[in-house]
C-alpha cells in the first residue's frame, strides 16, 4: 500500500481550497438572494450565475486540495476529459438544485429535492474527479467513508440552499458561507480518508497530464472569475436600493415639474 499525504504543501492547499469554497459559497448565496427578489429573465441570470459560483467554488475547492495529495511510490497525471466532465457535472447539478429552489412553489418539496439533487452532484463531481487520476497502481474506497461523504454532501447542500431561503443579510450570508464552506471541505477530506492505492512500480509513462500542467492554470483561472464575479455583485444595486433610489428621485422629479 502506498502512503498517502493529503498536504504536501502544509497548510497551504487546505486552507486555499477552504478559501474556495466560501468565496464560491458566498457568491451563490447572494446571487439567490439577488434572484428571490426578482422575476423574469433577471431571475433566471440570478440564478445561473449562483449556480456557476457555487459549482466552481466546489470543483476548485476540490482540486486546489488534490494539488497537495501524493502518494508514495507513484507519479500521478489526471484525465482531462473526466477533469472536465467533473466541472460541468457540478456547475449542471448545482444548477438544478439552485433553480429548483428558485422557481419551486413549496418550498419544503423544493428544499429537499435541491438539497438531494445538489448533494449527489457535489459527491458525483468528487468521485468523477477521482476517477480522472492516473496512477502506478489501483485505487480502493471504503464504502463507510463513501457513503459518509455522501451524506455529508447532501446535509451541506441543503443548508445552503435552506441559507438562500431565509437568509438575507449580508452578514448572515457570510457567516452561513463559512459554515458551508467548512461542510465542504470537510465531504472532500471524508470521500479522501476513503481512498487507498495498491501501488505498483512501473517505469510506463502515464496517460495524461500533471496538476501543475493542468489543474493549476484552470484553478487559478476559475478562482479568478470567482473573485472578479464578487467584485460585481458586490457593486450592483440590491432589489431595496433600485426602490429606495427611484423613491428618492421621485420628489425631485416632482418639484422640478
């Protein structure tokens, strides 16, 4: 069996990938807070654009975490179509739990079937993401800490979106965002706790490429977008402050007429 280290790099890729996870957590709160107090097409771009937060925060929390699991006695590449298809599983899944939530009428039924829905995607894009590492040797689950990760998963997903529901201020938000981001963090490092890998030493190159080659540039680029989007959200007009400033333009319109 080889030895399996989860921080290669100390503290540094668990507390970024932590990191993460509440930016992306935050940013999909607000955006279906954003959403809630609209109609129409604004609505649905609300909702897409949690949607892409929440599932980027989730895949980069992932993968900036795996940029510091090494295993030893073994090189390691990943898959970069199953990377991929990993990315557009959360954004996909995320989606649906989010405009279910969105545009549910009873929301008890809608919060559950989210929360299901999204958990089971965040779980299918972490074992997804798995399967995309290549290795000198096998890789081996148990089933306990898979189907505890899963739980896990479902838990964290709708209590986010129970946060969406019925939290509205920015503080409350963030706070509902640290906790969401720790439930996360901690599904990710449950589903690793899993793993096990029979190694065996081989001198064949393996298929595909290195985080640093791949994974890397990719986080860093969604971590970007992720900032970039908050910054954005940050700045637009909340649904109260279009109302209190068309309020406040009405009597000056009045007196000038």
């Amino acid at each position: 069996m080889g030895h399996l280290d989860h921080a290669t790099f100390g503290w540094l890729t668990p507390a970024l990938s932590y990191l993460m996870a509440c930016i992306g957590a935050a940013l999909g709160l607000r955006c279906t807070v954003r959403a809630l107090g609209t109609t129409g097409r604004s609505r649905r771009n609300w909702l897409l654009t949690a949607a892409s937060a929440i599932g980027t925060g989730i895949w980069t929390m992932h993968f900036v975490a795996m940029l510091g699991f090494s295993v030893t006695g073994t090189e390691m590449r990943y898959n970069v179509p199953l990377t991929i298809l990993s990315l557009v599983v959360a954004m996909v899944v995320v989606g649906a739990g989010v405009f279910a939530v969105g545009y549910g009428r009873e929301r008890g039924r809608a919060l559950f079937l989210g929360g299901l829905t999204t958990g089971l995607g965040v779980a299918s894009m972490h074992y997804l993401g798995m399967a995309a590492l290549r290795l000198h040797g096998a890789v081996h689950y148990d089933p306990m800490l898979v189907g505890l990760s899963v739980v896990i998963a479902v838990v964290a997903a709708t209590a986010a979106l129970w946060a969406a529901l019925n939290i509205k201020s920015p503080v409350a938000v963030a706070v509902a965002s640290l906790v969401m981001g720790g439930a996360v963090s901690s599904m990710h490092y449950t589903g690793m706790m899993a793993v096990s890998v029979s190694v065996s030493p081989s001198g064949k190159a393996l298929p595909g490429v290195t985080a640093m080659q791949f994974i890397f540039p990719l986080a860093v680029g969604l971590g970007s977008y992720l900032f970039l989007t908050s910054a954005f959200v940050a700045l637009s007009p909340t649904a109260g402050e279009r109302e209190a400033s068309a309020s406040a333009q009405q009597p000056v319109q009045s007196v000038a007429r």
